[in-house]
C-alpha cells in the first residue's frame, strides 16, 4: 500500500512528578547500588527550554518525506512527557504508529551491553584496560587489543557487516535465519585486514561488541540475555525490553520494519522477522520508547554504575571533524546548537532507526524511531527530534544578522547522520 500521510499528533503532557520519578527511576540492582547525589549546581541549574514538539513533529515528517512509512517521538523532561507519532506501523494492515509499540533498537543494544560489561569491571572480574585475551585466550591476534578499545571502537577489528550486507536485501535474506555462533562472526571480521593499530584511531565495528558480548558470557558463565534482565531490565522494570535472540518475532504490539533495497524505486521489504543472530550483543535487543527513556534517564543519573565509572563512560573523543559527535564507552555525545550535550546511542538494524538520548543529569530524554533503513536521508531527518526537544523553539534570526556558522553552533540535525551499518542511499 502506499506511504500513509496519517498522523497522531497527540500532546501527551503529565505533569505528575511522581510519573516522572517512576519513569526516569529504577530499582538500583543489588551489584551496583549507586545513585548520583544532585550537586549544588544542579539545584539551582537554569530553566531548560521547553521542547519544541511541532519541531519534533516536523522531523517525524522529514523522515516520512524520505522514505519511512511512519515515526514517533517520546519525550521525558521536568513537566512531564510528551509524545508524536505519524504514518502507520503496518503497511499491510494501516495501523497507525502507536507510541507504546515495540521495535528493534539495532546499535542502541550496544550501551545496555557496555553497562554490564561495566558492572563486572565494577566487581573487580575485569580490567579497562587488560588485553581481551587475558580473558579470552587466543581469540584475538593482537595483545594489545584491551576491553577498553572494544568499547570505544579503537580496536582496529574490520566490520564484517560491510561484506555481509555489501548487497543489501540480498545481504539480509542471507542471514534473516540464520543463527551464527560468536566465534563465527569474530571470525568473519578476523578474515579481513584490520582498520587501524589498537588505540589509534575510532573506527566504528560491529564486532567489537560481539567480543563484548562472548566477555560477558565468559565472565558469567551465562547467556548475555541473563545479565541484561538480571542487571538492567528487571531492576529498571523495563517490561517492554527484552534480548530475543534465535527466536525471530517480536511479541505483543510491535512496529513492523521495512528495508530499502539498493536499487531506486523497487518495493520496500518487511525485515521484521528476524534472527538478527549477525549481531547478538551488538544489536538484538528490542525495547519500547518509554523504555528506553527510562533507561537512558536511569543511566545518566548513576542509577547503573558508580559515580567514577560513569565518568569512564561519558569520557569521550571525536568521531568526525565537526566537533559535535563524540564516542565514550558504548555512548555517544552530541553536541546541540543550543550548547546541550546529550548521551546515549544510535541504532540501525534492518527496517529501524533510532535514537535514544538523555541529558548528563537525566532530566531529560528523548526516544525516536523510523521504521525503515538503507536510506540515510531518513536517518538525518529522525535526527532533527534531538535539536526540537532539547533546544526548543528556534529564535528568528535576519539573513542580515546571522552569524557564520560555526562547529560550535551549527545546527546538529543539519548534520549527515551517523552509520551503523552500511548504507547504499
């Protein structure tokens, strides 16, 4: 059916603080009991603006207008939360797009994986920065790769997913059931030449996080989908997030995802169904908007990790020469026009965007997804819902006035969006 123009512009505003407590609150797991005080500063912070969600809404739209068959937008601040939604959920069907919906949240997985990653270097299981094979021998053909360039993306470990999807529809049918093996897919990246000597350079790769993920099993003794529900899921009450991984459904209310394929103008393919088995730790995870701004706010509030383990993640170093995108420990930070720095993560994964991003102080998130991919222009467009929601409405500048744009305040959503994987639009 064709591209719905339907939209659910609803204006969700609760004002009860104590909705907001719940949302942004979890109960703090018993392996790392920590909770960051506010700081006097924080106490008497400025007013922050208040969102702009015709911004927000423009955005879903763009992101419509470039090839997405619906997006929504939820936002979490000091007043309460606010939602958008347009286009549908279902080509088939015409559902519309519903904010309470499940969806895969791709590279978005890669920050819960870091968190218990973290949790166990918290325990004293793991070093920072140890060689990988200390805990892994043999696994890897450099000691010098430590856990903490997997977790910045400084290992040098190509990213097999530019082979596996170097076609992309064709790519994705390879593999929508297959189930591979972690030590297939380090393989994969191993048989090709790697990107960078350890440390040197950020380059982004899926695999670094599949080595995450065999760590946290090592470590264990137990599925990576134990220590996610065991460490973030059931103590933040994140019931509508779960890892699902060989099992290829989405249960309950879900949005149906939908691929570009390469050539322009062929039919969009239902991606929906699927192992997503080429990523695991990297990618599998499948969660909700409201989850997912429960748990950025709960991470950035220390709810997650201790105050200077926090620090560790939230150190960050650029990923391009803007000077607005930076990568710390499996978080982002982008720098908005308005001077906001936001933390969290991008996620692609086959028929979904994403974004889920909070503030340092968590006061305030924002979740956004699209139900498409390969097609970066709609990508760049969801990403404009950052600038709306934490810089507000824009003021009116003259031609005449306005200044020469700068790193410093050019506006993020102007800006390419990030790849998680490869793109052929």
């Amino acid at each position: 059916m064709p591209l719905s123009s339907h939209r659910a512009p609803h204006r969700r505003l609760v004002v009860s603080t104590t909705l907001i407590a719940a949302l942004a609150a979890g109960v703090v797991p018993a392996t790392s009991a920590f909770a960051a005080p506010l700081s006097p500063a924080a106490a008497t912070a400025p007013a922050v603006p208040a969102p702009d969600m015709d911004g927000v809404t423009a955005a879903l739209d763009s992101a419509m207008a470039n090839g997405a068959p619906g997006a929504m937008a939820r936002f979490t601040g000091p007043d309460g939360v606010e939602s958008r939604t347009v286009g549908v959920q279902d080509r088939t069907s015409g559902a519309p797009m519903d904010i309470h919906a499940r969806f895969r949240i791709g590279s978005v997985s890669k920050t819960f994986s870091t968190v218990v990653l973290l949790q166990l270097v918290e325990e004293g299981r793991l070093e920072l920065d140890a060689p990988v094979n200390r805990y892994l021998p043999g696994l890897l053909p450099d000691d010098r790769i430590t856990v903490r360039h997997l977790l910045t993306h400084r290992s040098g470990l190509a990213d097999y997913t530019d082979a596996m999807f170097a076609d992309t529809v064709p790519g994705f049918e390879a593999v929508r059931n297959r189930v591979f093996s972690y030590q297939e897919l380090v393989d994969l990246s191993l048989s090709e030449p790697r990107t960078t000597e350890p440390g040197v350079a950020y380059k982004y790769s899926n695999a670094n996080f599949v080595v995450v993920g065999m760590l946290i099993e090592k470590l264990t003794g137990r599925p990576v989908s134990d220590a996610y529900e065991h460490r973030i899921f059931k103590p933040l009450k994140l019931r509508g997030t779960s890892y699902v991984h060989p099992d290829t459904r989405i249960k309950g209310l879900h949005v149906r995802g939908y691929l570009h394929p390469d050539a322009a103008g062929d039919p969009l393919v239902d991606s929906t169904e699927q192992t997503v088995s080429w990523a695991q730790s990297a990618g599998a995870v499948i969660s909700s908007p409201a989850d997912l701004n429960a748990f950025t706010s709960a991470l950035m509030r220390g709810r997650l990790l201790s105050p200077a383990m926090l620090e560790e993640m939230t150190t960050v170093t650029p990923t391009d020469t803007t000077n607005t995108r930076f990568y710390g420990l499996g978080l982002r930070r982008y720098d908005l026009s308005c001077g906001t720095r936001v933390f969290g993560h991008t996620g692609t994964v086959q028929g979904f965007y994403t974004y889920a991003f909070s503030t340092r102080d968590g006061r305030r998130s924002l979740s956004a997804v699209a139900n498409t991919s390969n097609h970066g222009a709609a990508n760049t467009a969801l990403g404009g819902t950052l600038e709306a929601a934490f810089c507000g409405k824009k003021p009116t500048v003259a031609p005449s006035s306005r200044a020469a744009s700068s790193p410093a305040t050019r506006d993020f959503s102007s800006l390419p969006a990030e790849r998680d994987l490869p793109e052929r639009h």
